[in-house]
C-alpha cells in the first residue's frame, strides 16, 4: 500500500462512507492536543471497555440503577454477548445501520455499544419520537434492523408494520424466547471488534430539529472518542472515583457523552435512570452519591428551590447545557448547593460541548471560553472574523465537526472550514462568549435588534416568575413586538397589576424598548425531550 492509499475501510456495506459530504464541505478538523492523535484503525468500543478492562477496571462498577449493578466485565461480556448476536443471528455486516430505541438503562447502552464494536452504525433515537418519525429516519438512513427496549413497542411495531426498509427487529428488557436477553444467553462472552477505521461512522446521530426534516450528523470512531479527551479532561477533569447522574437521554449525544462515554473512559460508574422529575434527581443524586450531575437549564432552576432537602454533599461538578443558562438560574443554583455551574455549549453536529468553563474560571453570563482543542470566533455580516465586543454568527471547529447523511443543508452548516452552529454570540476582549440568541430567533421591533433571551434573564430575576419565554410576535404598528410566556411560582396569582409589575420592573433593568409589550401566563412552558423551549410554538399562538 502506498502511504496516499486510503487503508481498507471495515464496512462491506458502504452506505455511510458513500452519503458522507464532499470533503471540500466539510469543516476544517484540528487534532492539536497530543492526547488527539488517534490510529488509523480504531473501534472506540474497544477503547472504552476492552482496554478498561484490561487496564484493572474489570471489577469497578460502570453502571448503576435502582435495581441492577453493572461491573466493566459485565458490561463487556454483555456487550461482546449482544455483538454476537447481531453477526451470528441478524446477519449483519460492517456499516449496516441499527436503530436504537430506549429509555437510559444498562441494556440500551450495552445495544449502542454492541452495535458500535460490531462494525455496525448506531442510529439511537429519542424515546418519544412517534412512528411518522420514526420512519422518516428509518427511510433517510436505510435502516433495516432495530434493537428496541420492549417498553417503546408500540410504535416500534407501527414502523415494522408500514415500513418497507425495515426487515428485523430485536426487543430488548424483557423475558421473551425471542428477546435479545434469550437470544444472547448461549452467546460467547469474548467478541474479537471489527477492526475499523478511525474514519469510519460508527454513529448518526438525528438533530431534533425544531423545522423541516431532521437533519443526520455523522460520527466517526475517532470523534467518539475526542470529546471524551477534550471538555472532560479539560473542564470538567473527571476520573476514576466519579459518579456520573443526569437526565439527557442516551440517543441525544448531550447525555451519549455524559452518561457514558465520558464515565467509561476514565473508568468511572455512571447511574442510567428513566423518567426523571427535578425531586427524583435529587434524590438520585443522594441515594448514589452522586459527583457530576448533567441536566439542562430549566431542571436546575427547578431543583434549586428543593435541594435544602436532600442531602447533596457528594456532589463537586455540575453540567448545564442544551440552552443558554440565565444568570438568576446559576444564582438560584449557587445559592442552594454552593456549587459554580459548568455552563457549556455543544451540538449535534458538533458532538459534544465546544465552548465552556469551569471553577474560577466562569464568568457569570458567559458560556465561556473555547476549550482546549477547539477553536471558536464571531462571524460578521459580511462572513469575515468579527472584533470583540461585535455580535455575529458564533463559528467554531475542532477534532470534531459537521457532516451531515446526504443533506444539501451541510452547505449552510458549513462556511470555510467554520461550523456555524446558528447562534448569534459575542466575544469579549479575553475570548469569553456571551450568548444573545439563536440567529433566528432575534426580534426586529421597531427597527430594534432584540435577543429574547436577554429579556428573559432580567424577567427571571422578578420574584413572582418561575420560568419564562420571549418571542417576537407580528404587529401591525411595530412589524414585531416583544412578548413574554411566563409560568409564575406556586401561589403567585396571574393578575393586571403582576403584569404591569413585571413590565415596569424589566424597563426599570434595561433599555425600556426590550419590554415586553405583551405578557401571557401560561401553566407551562412547550419543551422537547432534551429540555429545550420550542419558540416556534410560541410564536405561531394566536392570542
Ligand atoms: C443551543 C446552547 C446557549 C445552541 C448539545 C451539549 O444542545 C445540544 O445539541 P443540539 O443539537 O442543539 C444545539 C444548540 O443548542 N445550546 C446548547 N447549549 C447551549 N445555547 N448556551 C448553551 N450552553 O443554540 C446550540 O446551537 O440539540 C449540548 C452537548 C451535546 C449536544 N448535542
């Protein structure tokens, strides 16, 4: 072989390499760390527990629940158990596809993790997604086999019914002749991994897309492993004696990352819970003991009011991320637990989180500086890097980036070997980034430029609110004005004078033209399963 030859790829079935982008679109990737320099073939489930194994981890627990305690050698064992399973009964080859259904539970990230050092690509998918969705998904990444928590059966089996791509299907947690759990039963516990690249897919990984079709974003073996070894290492510097708890989902790369991936490479226990409520957070933090808690936003704010009662001293670090975390929420935080967020800013498309900051290092408002490994600045109209102090389109790259599954929209994602993310951030002098919105969701009212959530910090601080969203809606005299959803505090009484209240409190914080013109109480905020606030819904309400 000459050294420009691309090495023999492990997938016989080509599909992801072949729907991959034009390499002139994809982002510019940078491996400057020295603990970034990966092999050319690497399978990054072998690195995460084969050698974990070997390196004195074997009995060490990796994953807790109420019920079960599962050592690395289990994990692997079952692992290597489910990956025979695939090879031997489901016939899969290299590069096929697996969807992936279930709540966050020892089988599911076994599955993930099985498909993954099987050479196969792990298509995980959010629990509450419904068939019609489900489908779109199955069709876009030609997905023929699935491995499904028996729990999600009833959509799985609507797909199965209408879906002429989908050929096999495994149920997992449950007692059934034809379960994964009989299935693997008779399986050897040792699997010799598919020898992959370090370039091969080995996850794609669906935005949830709040617009249009749900975008697929491609990750190799390699960048599974390099946001273990950048925002882990450098901020949030786990290690062995960790327990990791939190509430993102394992098919959302937020919780793949958090409640997994990083846990397993430092040789950490991870807690997986389903159906988590702000009170059995925190009481799950106490009953485990929990080090490192991973969550967003709205659950901090809402645990803070409740943390005097549990007794939360093992907990040293705790992760916001998935929206912009209002100063009040980090106050309210600090306040009940004496802890400094890590606020941190990540994507799909991105994997993981890019932009954070920890300890001393936080500035409140902030979402912090680039982390070691990434590189990050402020676009301008004109696409050029903007001066500090200048609001424009946040860009960013690192070791990894953007590639969407055949998608024209990878054009707009990436802009000259930058991933624009969407966001409208500015940087300061000391390379600090200060979030100001989603680039779309700036209101224009009256010819001003209004970031939503700057009016929701300030509406957070009033004593009465317990969460909050500003949108721009049309007007006829304004083009848009600013109005506010707010849910208040229990007891707090939803009145003309609370409104007017709140109106004058925020004019009497910031410029008065960002008050909100219109204020709505509503019992509830419109949210997706990863925690994120759906403005779009609130935008298209007619009142
Ligand atoms: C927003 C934030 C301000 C921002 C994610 C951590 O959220 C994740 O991925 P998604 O693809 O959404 C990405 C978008 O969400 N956002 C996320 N975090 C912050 N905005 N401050 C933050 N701290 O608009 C971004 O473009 O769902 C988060 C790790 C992995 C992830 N996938």
């Amino acid at each position: 072989m000459t050294a420009t030859a691309r090495p023999a790829p492990a997938h016989l079935d080509t599909f992801s390499h072949d729907h991959l982008p034009p390499r002139e679109q994809w982002p510019e990737l940078i491996f400057s760390l020295p603990e970034l320099q990966y092999p050319e073939r690497l399978n990054c489930c072998v690195e995460l527990l084969d050698k974990m194994c070997e390196q004195g981890y074997a009995d060490k627990i990796a994953i807790r629940t109420y019920t079960e305690s599962w050592s690395y050698a289990k994990l692997l064992a079952t692992v290597n158990r489910i990956a025979h399973v695939l090879c031997d009964e489901m016939q899969l080859v290299p590069g096929n596809r697996v969807l992936l259904r279930g709540a966050n539970n020892p089988m599911m990230a076994a599955c993930t993790l099985a498909v993954i050092k099987a050479g196969c690509v792990a298509v995980p998918t959010m629990p509450l997604l419904r068939a019609k969705e489900l489908n779109v998904i199955v069709d876009k990444a030609e997905i023929t086999a699935a491995l499904c928590s028996a729990s999600l059966r009833e959509e799985m089996e609507s797909v199965r019914q209408t879906s002429t791509v989908l050929q096999q299907l495994v149920y997992f947690n449950e007692v059934q002749p034809q379960a994964m759990e009989s299935l693997m039963a008779d399986k050897s516990a040792e699997f010799v991994a598919v020898d992959t690249l370090a370039e091969d897919v080995s996850l794609i990984s669906f935005t949830s897309g709040t617009t249009g079709l749900p975008k697929g974003t491609m990750h190799f073996h390699r960048d599974l492993l390099a946001i273990c070894d950048c925002f882990p290492r450098s901020i949030l510097a786990s290690n062995a004696d960790d327990i990791f708890i939190g509430t993102p989902p394992l098919a959302f790369t937020f919780g793949l990352g958090g409640l997994l991936l990083f846990p397993l490479r430092v040789g950490a226990t991870t807690v997986l819970l389903e159906k988590l409520t702000p009170e059995l957070l925190l009481k799950a933090i106490a009953d485990f003991s929990a080090t490192v808690c991973f969550t967003a936003p709205t659950f901090y704010r809402q645990m803070a009011p409740l943390a005097h009662a549990y007794n939360l001293s093992s907990l040293q670090r705790t992760v916001s991320a998935g929206e912009a975390l209002p100063v009040a929420t980090r106050e309210s935080w600090q306040q009940a637990t004496g802890l400094v967020m890590i606020d941190g800013i990540g994507a799909t498309e991105m994997l993981h989180i890019f932009i954070s900051a920890s300890g001393d290092s936080v500035r409140s408002g902030a979402t912090g500086k680039a982390i070691p490994g990434y590189q990050a600045c402020v676009l301008d109209e004109e696409g050029k890097v903007a001066a500090p102090g200048v609001v424009g389109r946040l860009a960013v790259k690192g070791p990894t980036g953007c590639r969407y599954l055949a998608d024209p929209r990878q054009e707009s994602y990436v802009y000259d070997g930058w991933n624009l993310t969407g966001d409208a951030y500015e940087m300061d002098v000391d390379g600090y980034f200060w979030y100001r919105a989603r680039t779309d969701d700036m209101i224009i009212s009256a010819g001003y430029n209004i970031a939503g959530p700057e009016v929701e910090e300030i509406v957070l601080k009033h004593p009465a609110v317990s969460e909050c969203a500003v949108v721009g809606v049309a007007d006829e005299e304004r083009g848009q004005i600013v109005k506010a959803f707010i849910v208040l505090k229990a007891g707090e009484q939803a009145n003309d004078a609370l409104l007017k209240e709140i109106q004058t409190f925020v004019k009497n914080t910031i410029a008065p033209y960002k008050y909100p013109r219109a204020i709505e109480f509503i019992q509830a905020l419109p949210r997706t399963e990863t925690g994120k606030l759906q403005r779009y819904k609130l935008r298209d309400v007619k009142s």
